[in-house]
C-alpha cells in the first residue's frame, strides 16, 4: 500500500531577500530569544499571511550586523498564492529593513544552500578622513589612508583554489578549507573602497578576514607579497583582524552552470 | 571712557556639517525638552570640549526627519583652539549620525545665515516597484512608475524669480515670497530620481512641495503647464502634497559671490 502525504501537493517556492542587517541578530533564527533575526521575521510573516508554518533554507547564514541584496533561500509551501504575489503579500507586513525582491516557484529538487555555485560578497570601506554618515551602517571607517592598488594586488594573490584554513574563524562547521575564489577585486571610488569576492564557497568569517586583512595590505602592515605564504602555512594569527560586520554585503548567489558574465559586468570590460 | 569687553578677543568659527536626520527632532535646539536636536548636539559637545556655552547661527533650520551634508553654523568663541583642529575634536565627542566636517576662523561679520547666497538642496526618490533598504531612511519610496523627463519638464518651469507662496507652508515667519530658483533639475539614475534645488532662500517645507508637486506630475495628475498657474495663483491646494522629510537633504550653502561652476558641475557640462 502506498502511503499517501501532501508532500506531492506542496510546491517548492524559492525567494530573493535584501536586508539591512543593523537591527537584527543575523539571519538564522535563534534557539532561544537573543533579538530579532531575518529568518525569525521572514517565517513569522509567512505564518501571519497564510497560516502555515515553514522552516526556511537559506543560501548564506549572514551574521549579525551582516546585510544582503541577493539573499536567496527556499520553503515547501501547500498554500496557493501565486509565486509572483509573494513579494508585495510578504512586503505589506515586514519591517521595511526587510524586503522580498523576487519570488519564483522551482524544482522540488532545489536546496538555496546545497543548489549554490557562486555566491558574492563585497566589503565596503569608508577611507575618509571623516566618516560620511550615510554610509557609516554600511561600511567600515578607516580614516587612515589606505593603498588600494596595493590591496588590489594582494587580492589578485588569492583568487584561486586555495585551503583558506588562514582566512577562517573557529567555530564554522566546515569539514575541509578548500575553496575557489574566482574574484578577489579591490576598486576605489570617491574615497569609497570596495572588496568583491566571489567564489563556489566561504568559510566562517572569511570575507571579514580577507578584508581585514587587506586593510592591513593597504595600511603597509603587510606587503601582498606575504598572501601565498599566509595561505600556505594556514595560520589565522599571519593575518590581519576580523573586519566590522557591517561593512559586509552578500550581493548575489548563482545557481547556473556558467558564472554569467552579465552579471558582473565590471569585471570584463 | 571706552568700555573694555571681551568681544575683540572672540573668534568667529564656522562649521560645516553632515547628519542623518533620521533619529533628530530637527536642526534646532527646542526650548523645552522634545527630544534630540542637531543643534543641542553640537552645543553640548562644544560645552564639553572646553567648558563654554555658546549659541549657533544656522544657514537653514531643517526640519525633523531631514538630513544635511553641507549644512553650516557659525560662533563666536573665546575658546583657543585652532580651527584646524576642531572637527577631530568634536567628532570624537559627536554621536556617529552627527559630523563635523570642516571648520574655519571667519570674519567678524560672517553669519551662517545672512551671510549665505545660495544654498543647494536635493530631494530623492526611490521609483523602484520594491524598495532598496538601503535608502528607505534617505528617500520616499514611489512604487508606481514617474515619468521624470516630463517632471524635469515642469522643473523648469519653476526656475527663475517668482511668488513661491504657492510652494509654501503656513508656520514660516518669512515676510515676502519672492524668491529666486537658479536651479530646479530633475536627474535619474538606475531607478533613483533626484530633485536638485538651487536657489537664493527657501520658504518653509518649499523644497518638499516642489518635491511633492513633482511626484504628482510624474504620475500624470497635474499636467508641467500648470505650473505657471500654480506659481500665479499663490494658493496651496493646487500643488501636489508635501513629500517627506526623509528624502530631503541640505546639500551645499554658498557665501561668495557668484554661483560657483565647479561645485554643480553636473548642471554645467
């Protein structure tokens, strides 16, 4: 006999998320109350608008203070609003440092985490003498003056496959410390300094050690010639500190078999 | 006799300053307790610093909710400390919504505000159908699609020496209503509108209705050729509503004498 569930009637419904990061204590909802997180708010929304309960899977566990503008993560749904009404229903009632982007039902097979190729981070810096207050809860203020191009050429010695054992915090729960970076890029802007990483993978905290680390490029506390021999001997203290959560932005998460050139345009002209 | 004071031995300091006026009651000090002030801000922490009261003259006294990069003040002080060294000073004191971003000895007679000649105000619009978190605090947000070149049409009907009484609000204590727009620009970016007033002074909540005015000609409700039936007429009604205060920001104020070209050189090229 087979045992009939309501499994086949659920569709698998995956959506796009942005998030000022700056209120909440990380994506993923709390065991026990600590304060409020995007996962907690985007579950408890779903159960107000439909009446159901759904755990979400999410593609990256952003910490707190972390923000997002390409968070992706996915839930099995037996409710019947249209994937394309998701967006406003859910927008109504969230707070407004959260917003519902996109909304798209997928293959039952789809996993927003186990699904991802590539995902994008970048690290914003204010280096200013003074800080611009419009972008203090989106960037890190270094008023010192930092070398770009001197980071720059620090972060073309990590793109690559790598054990990034270096670059990691303890308490991630990654088995191994290979990873690809396919992008490690340092542009300037007005004073603006950005730090785009994309790779198949991140360790915990690896961007903000990057980043950290490429401060101190920037600052000649480390020459660019030192990241091969950081990278190879794998020890957390060669490197420079932890850099501020709020600087960290993930911007986008690929799911395709190609990394799409349009998508990062400014990487190929 | 000639009377001794302490007043030839005072300086005249400005400063210019940037706030996110998202979490102030406004730029002036309030004479009973009604929450945090700009200007309260700025005093206490001067009061701090070297243990002398003093009163700010403002270029503009924006209101609750309104930001500034280019606001400026004036005082006189008998404080020793060099100008130079002012912004470091406060800024160490200063909330991180608040900056100090120059300061200078001044002539006896300068006045922050009578002295101005031309200030510059930008006023944005955020016309994605979803909102971008990251400008809910410095933008209003308009989901249904603005038509801005027809916008920009009607901006430029504004400009030029007219009756503003039209494009004011009841509560400003100004006598007359002529006043003199050089600039009314109406510019996209990527989904971004901005608004950019450049005139000789401004009635109360004038740049806001300019602002709400233009929101409804985007949206086909008031054709760009009544403008100059609005402006004629004088009367309040026939404009568009009040936009918010969030998406106002005080952006330069001019002392010298001629509207200078390298500081608006996006209206210039």
């Amino acid at each position: 006999m087979s045992e009939i569930t309501t499994e086949s009637t659920q569709r698998n419904i995956a959506l796009k998320i942005a998030y000022d990061g700056t209120h909440y204590h990380g994506f993923q909802r709390q065991p026990e109350f600590h304060g409020p997180t995007v996962q907690g708010s985007l579950e408890s929304v779903w159960a107000k608008l439909v009446e159901e309960v759904v755990t979400l899977n999410t593609a990256g566990r952003t910490d707190r203070g972390v923000h997002a503008t390409g968070q992706v993560v996915n839930f099995r749904t037996a409710a019947r609003i249209p994937a394309a009404k998701i967006p406003k229903a859910m927008n109504s009632l969230l707070p407004r440092d959260i917003r519902v982007v996109d909304a798209q039902e997928v293959a039952d097979s789809f996993h927003a985490r186990f699904s991802a190729r590539w995902k994008r981070y970048d690290y914003e810096i204010d280096n200013h003498t003074i800080a611009d207050v419009f972008k203090r809860l989106y960037s890190v203020h270094v008023p010192v003056p930092l070398d770009w191009q001197r980071m720059q050429q620090a972060a073309q010695l990590m793109v690559g496959r790598h054990n990034f054992k270096a670059f990691s915090s303890v308490g991630g729960n990654s088995k191994t410390f290979e990873r690809t970076l396919y992008v490690c890029q340092v542009t300037e802007h007005q004073g603006q300094i950005r730090i785009t990483c994309i790779g198949d993978g991140f360790l915990y905290n690896m961007v903000r050690i990057i980043a950290g680390t490429l401060i101190y490029v920037g600052r000649k506390r480390i020459p660019p010639e030192a990241i091969p021999g950081i990278l190879e001997r794998g020890e957390r203290k060669r490197g420079g500190p932890t850099a501020a959560p709020r600087g960290l932005t993930l911007s986008y998460v690929h799911y395709g078999e190609e990394l799409p050139k349009d998508i990062f345009p400014e990487f190929y002209h």
